[in-house]
C-alpha cells in the first residue's frame, strides 16, 4: 500500500499558504485604498459626540395655568373685541377684570355697578367660563392697550379648580399681576381672594381655592398690590353658603353684588375719593 499521507498534508499547508497570502494582499490593498482616499478629503467624519444626559430627558411639561390661550367660541371672540373696543374708547380709570363672577356685573349686578363704578369709569373684563390662562391672553391682546386706569380689580381661578392645583392657580394669578405689573405701571391692582363656593367648607372646589388664596396672599407687596380676601363676607357663621347669597352656589345675585361693592369701597375710596352722593328727589 502507498502512503498518501505525507502527501496530502503537503497539499494542505500549499492550500493554507495561498490563503494567507491572498489574505494579506488583500489587507494591503484595503489600505492602500483607505490611504488614497484619506488624501483626497474622503477622510471618514468622527463620530459626533452622545447627547448630553439632560439634553436626552424630556422637557418639562408647560403649567397650562401660566400659557395665554384664547378660547375658540365664537361668542368669545365677539365679547374680546367688545372689550377691545370699549378700551380703544379712552376714559378707563377703573378695571374689573374675572371670569363669569365679574361678567355679571352687567347682569345681577348691574344696578350696583351704575351706581358705585360707573361714576369712576370702570370696565368690565369678565368673560364667563375663563381660567387664569384665557385672562392672561386677552391682556396680551388688547385688553389693556393704551389705556392707564388707576386701579385694576382682580379675581380670577375658580374655573381652574377642577383640573389644577392650588399651587397651579396660584402661579397663573401672579402671571397675570405680573402682566399688569409690566404693561400699567401706573396702575394699583386689588387681588380678591378667589370666592367661596360650594354649600359647606369641604366642598373640594373650595377647598382648591383657599389653597391658591394662601398663596395669592403673599403676592401684596405693601405698595402698589394689595390682597383682600372678602369672602367670609358671602359666609355664615358656620362656613356654609346660602342660596340667598350666591343662588348656584357659586354666581352671584343683586344682594351679593351689593355685598362686594360694600367690601372694596374703602379701598376704592383710596384711590378715587368718596362717591358723590346721589341727588335726592
């Protein structure tokens, strides 16, 4: 029998030589192409560096408290201009500025408010359903262009104490004294306390609100912001709400509105002097 042995490792390691060789041709002509390009600029761009580790984490959400938004009703739309209009007029001395609460001086309240603002050139800037943030945007658009009234009365954040903190609130009414701050800085601005609501003093609403009032309080700055909480005034003796006083339990009647022109006269008093009395018949 021959032995093939010696033989077929010899073809083996002439197969494997040949391999290694073409590999390493291969490998020289990787570089040489690499090497080419590099001198022409083809030069592979660096990897660019990883994100920042803040950079990477989510953005903080917005507090919708403290974002002006306008409101898509077109009724809104409509009573913004009205506004806008009556302010391009001139002659404003007095703001009310609110929500449903400070519309209804032209309902329930009107009587009073002939009586007790008119005299003293008021307007009123209530629109009913309004949050903190539909306040802040109509002041940005129009509200108070070119006009310097002498006092802004503010009470604003009942309708944001469904869906927002006391906390929340309370930053979304200092955005809008800030507001004011910036744009009337000839102007004296009454915060009220956000009004009681609800028939007994654990009603969640109210509770949400006194929270924020707390809070608000600490925005008067002895000058020219002062705070005045004049609900106990709306209250019995017990902390409960009559339906004699707000009828809803929330909106305001002719004897309520009676009851808030009475609570800020001193402070309006202040400002504008005593009402001239009326002329008798």
């Amino acid at each position: 029998m021959k032995r093939i042995f010696p033989q077929f490792f010899r073809s083996s390691l002439s197969t494997a030589s040949l391999a290694t060789a073409s590999l390493a041709t291969a490998s020289l002509a990787t570089a040489f192409v690499l090497s080419s390009l590099a001198s022409q600029g083809f030069a592979q761009a660096p990897a660019a560096p990883a994100a920042p580790a803040a950079a990477q984490a989510a953005a903080p959400k917005a507090n919708p408290t403290t974002t002006p938004a306008p409101r898509n009703d077109q009724w809104w739309q409509n009573r913004h201009a009205s506004m806008n209009k009556r302010v391009a007029e001139g002659k404003v001395d007095l703001l009310f500025i609110g929500d449903s609460i400070t519309q209804g001086w032209e309902g329930a309240g009107k009587k009073v408010w002939e009586q007790r603002f008119a005299p003293r050139n008021a307007v009123n800037l209530g629109i009913g359903g309004d949050r903190t943030q539909h306040v802040l945007w109509r002041l940005e658009n129009g509200n108070i262009a070119g006009i310097e009234p002498k006092l802004a009365v503010l009470m604003i954040g009942t309708n944001n104490s469904g869906s927002d903190s006391s906390e929340a609130i309370a930053e979304g009414v200092k955005a809008i004294v800030e507001k004011l701050k910036t744009s009337l800085p000839k102007t004296k601005i009454l915060i009220l306390a956000i009004f009681p609501r609800g028939a007994t003093p654990d009603t969640p609403g109210r509770k949400v609100n006194e929270g924020a009032n707390a809070i608000i309080a600490k925005l008067a700055d002895g000058e020219r912001v002062e705070f005045l909480d004049i609900g106990p005034k709306f209250l019995e003796a017990d902390g409960t709400l009559s339906k004699e006083i707000m009828p809803d339990l929330l909106h305001l009647n002719e004897k309520s509105y009676g009851i808030w022109a009475d609570a800020i006269e001193p402070q309006l008093t202040k400002v504008y002097g005593p009402l001239p009395e009326a002329p008798k018949p």
